[in-house]
C-alpha cells in the first residue's frame, strides 16, 4: 500500500466516512485513505436507533435545532448553516435513501433498516474508491515540514498532508493523551442519555410499562423543567423526558455521582394552585378513583390517590382540605430520590472530548495545528436523543470536507 496520501482520515465511523465521501466528491482525484481499528465500518451506525438508525431530526430552523446540544449550542451554527436538516434529507434523497419523520420528529429511513445508510455510504465508498484500512490502530500522530506522520499500531505508519480525526467518543481521559500531550484542551469524558434508578424500592415500580404524555420533570436544586412523556420502568424511570434531563445535567449527575433527587410535575405545566382550583373538578358528584385526570392511566391514578390517602368511595365534591391538597401536591411536585443509572440501550453518546476552543467553529480545523481536522464526537459536542448526534456527525463532517477542500492545493 502507498504511504502518502491527500488526506487521512481515522475512524470509518459516521463522521469520517460522511467527510471522505463529500471530500472525494469535490475532489475525486486525491488519494484518502481511512484508518480504522475495528474490522468492519460503521458499527454505530448500523445498531443506531435501535436498528433502524435515527439520521437526523424534523427542525425547521438552525436557531431550534441548536437548542438540542447541551455541549455545543450556539457554537455549532456556523456548521448546521452550511450543512443543516434539509440538506441531510437532500443527501440521502438524492443517493437513492428516501427518509421519513416519524410524529415525534425524528427522521429514519423509510426502509426502518440501518442497513440502507450503510449500503447507500458503501455505494459512495466504492464510486470514489476510498480506501479503509481495517484492524488498523491509530496511535499517535507528528507533524513535520507540513506533512502528517500517522502511526499505527505495531510500528506501521503513513503520510498524510491533511489529517482528520474522526474517532468517535471515548470514556476514559486517558484516550486523549496523544492530544493533551499536544496542549490540546480536553474535557472529561462522561455518560450522557441514559435513565434514572430509584434509590429504593417504590410502589411506582409495579406500573412499569405505563407512560405518562406530557409530564415536567426536573432534578432538585436546578431551574430548568424538561417536557416530555415519561415511562415507568422496573428500575425507575425512562422516555424521551428523562433522557433529556440526562444529558441536559451529564455533568452535574456525574458530581453527584448519580445520587440526587428529581420532582415530577404529572400535570405539566399546570402548577399546584392551577390544579387546586382550576384542573380538580371538585363540583363533581363522581368517584374520585373512577375519574383519572389528563389521560392519567387508572393504575398510575389509583398510585396517586393511594399515595394520597383518598378512599376508593371519596367523591370530588366532598374531599377533605387536607385530602385536595395532597393530591394536588403529589401531582405537581411527586418526588423520588435517585441512585445511579442505566445505559439507554437504543443511543448513548459521551459528553467530553476536544474542547470546542481548539477549533475554527466554520471548518472544525484545530486552530493549534493547521491541516489537522476534527469532527463527531471526539469533539465536546453532544445532544439530546433524536438524531441530533448524527446530524452533528454529518454537519462537523461536511465542514471539514468543505475545509479541506478550500485549502487544498
Ligand atoms: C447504541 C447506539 C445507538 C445510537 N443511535 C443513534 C441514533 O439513532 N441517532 C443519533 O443521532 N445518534 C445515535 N447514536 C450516537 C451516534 O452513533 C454517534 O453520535 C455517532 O456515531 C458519532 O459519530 P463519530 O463518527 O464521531 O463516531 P463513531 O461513529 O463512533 O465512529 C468512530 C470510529 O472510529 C474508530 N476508532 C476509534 N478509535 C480508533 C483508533 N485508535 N484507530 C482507528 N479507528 C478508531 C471506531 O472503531 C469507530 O469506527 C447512537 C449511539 C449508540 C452507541
């Protein structure tokens, strides 16, 4: 195999394979080799969204589509103006994939099978005749005389003019030392998507498999509620809500080493006076066990009275004070105490990684070493769960094949 190559790129992950096939497409002569250290490519992408891979999500505008990177933000406008969600769709449209959104915006292909992403990127592959380099570990890099010296595991080595590192996420600090030894500024890696455990055993538990739509829940001693639908499960509690939540606080759970309390609002964003006088129907002649409030299932409303200390014969226009007020504050303020976490089998992703300091925010090039490229989650960028993650991979990718090519000479 030849040594020198344009441009070398480590990891045949979502990233490095979405910027190798958008930089041979603007420059289909130059030599791009892909390191990658597992023996097949783009393993995530292919048990993403369990199994059907989520690519993206339904925004409509980079300033909402921004809001969903906890670790990025703002920061990523630049990217998402120049590769955003329709050009997403247009991508894979146009490469014979056609997509769908599903109600709650996320975007899949429409065959439900990662395995349409993967063929439509290997068809890519094969045109532009990329070449991957499997069982091939990246070790360390050095950069001389302008060129790049790329080493591999058990002495072997290449050459490169450009470099782009497009390794994915790591969960130890340890992984970035080949970089921090460079100076580079590094953030801790730590989990992010992932749902709550109860610290002990709760009623609530017995439920498991019921969802409640529309709930609010927060994490005690912060300001931001998160809506969304919840899930009972076994262990505690899960759903598009509670993952939010993960990955809004990584860090803040991760300093209390998972070990905090959360309130949820069952009724959001009714508050407790709003349900007091305005969502109880307390004119009302019925049962209050026979009448489940805000689509509430029986069983979680029968947990609710229980808890509540209301009689199966209590009616709504002759409960107590006392009997209004606990329910009303049950359902707007029920708090559990929580102990550790569980891994969100269908997507996970880690906080951390380079700092987006070290790098030009239009062309992910590290502002300490010209021609040396970044993207995807090896960066301090990640979201909430959705298909925000991919369409961070796809945008910092295009930004960096799009660098590239600008420099290239
Ligand atoms: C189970 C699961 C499901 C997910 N589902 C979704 C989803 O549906 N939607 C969504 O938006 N996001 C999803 N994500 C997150 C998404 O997969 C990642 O954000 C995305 O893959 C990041 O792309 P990347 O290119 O940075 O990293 P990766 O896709 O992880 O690729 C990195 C590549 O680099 C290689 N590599 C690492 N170190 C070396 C080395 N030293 N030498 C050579 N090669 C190396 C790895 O083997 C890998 O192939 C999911 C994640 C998981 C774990």
């Amino acid at each position: 195999m030849n040594k020198f190559f344009d441009l070398i790129i480590i990891g045949a992950g979502a990233s490095g394979v979405f910027a190798a096939i958008n930089f041979k497409h603007i420059y289909p002569h130059k030599k791009v080799l892909i390191i990658e250290k597992n023996n097949k490519a783009l393993s995530k992408v292919k048990i993403s969204g369990g199994g059907r891979c989520n690519v993206t999500h339904d925004c409509k505008s980079v300033s909402e589509l921004i809001k969903n990177y906890p670790r990025g933000g703002k920061k990523l406008s630049k990217i998402f103006n120049q590769f955003g969600v329709n050009d997403t769709f247009n991508w894979f449209e146009n490469r014979g994939v056609k997509l769908k959104i599903e109600a709650d915006g996320r975007v899949f292909p429409q065959s439900n099978d990662s395995q349409s992403i993967i063929d439509c990127f290997f068809n890519e592959i094969n045109k532009y005749q990329i070449e991957i380099l499997f069982s091939a570990d990246f070790v360390d890099f050095e950069k001389e005389n302008d060129t790049f010296k790329v080493f591999l595991k058990n002495d072997r080595s290449f050459e490169s003019q450009f470099l782009h590192l497009a390794m994915g996420g790591f969960n130890k600090i340890d992984s970035f030392d080949f970089l921090i030894k460079k100076g580079f500024n590094v953030a801790t890696p730590i989990p992010s998507l992932f749902t709550f455990n109860l610290k002990k055993k709760d009623g609530i538990t017995e439920l498991m498999g019921i969802s409640k739509e529309k709930v609010g829940i927060r994490v005690l001693g912060t300001k931001e509620t998160i809506e969304g639908s919840l899930l009972i499960t076994h262990w505690g509690f899960s759903g598009p809500a509670v993952l939010k939540l993960s990955s809004l606080h990584a860090n803040l759970l991760f300093d209390k080493q998972y070990d905090y309390q959360i309130s949820i609002n069952w009724l959001f964003p009714n508050n407790l006076e709003q349900i007091k006088t305005a969502v109880f129907p307390l004119e009302s002649t019925k049962k209050v066990f026979n009448q489940p409030l805000d689509l509430i299932s029986k069983r979680l409303w029968q947990y609710f009275l229980t808890k509540a200390e209301i009689e199966t014969e209590d009616r709504w226009n002759n409960l107590s004070k006392k009997k209004i007020n606990k329910l009303a504050e049950i359902l707007s303020n029920d708090m559990y105490e929580m102990k550790g976490k569980t891994t969100y089998k269908e997507e996970f992703v880690t906080s951390g990684g380079v700092d987006l300091s070290e790098i030009n925010l239009q062309t992910f090039e590290s502002t300490k070493i010209p021609n040396l490229f970044f993207s995807g989650e090896l960066l301090n960028i990640d979201a909430f769960t959705g298909g925000f993650n991919f369409q961070a991979a796809w945008s910092g990718a295009f930004a960096v094949a799009k660098g590239i090519g600008e420099k290239v000479s």
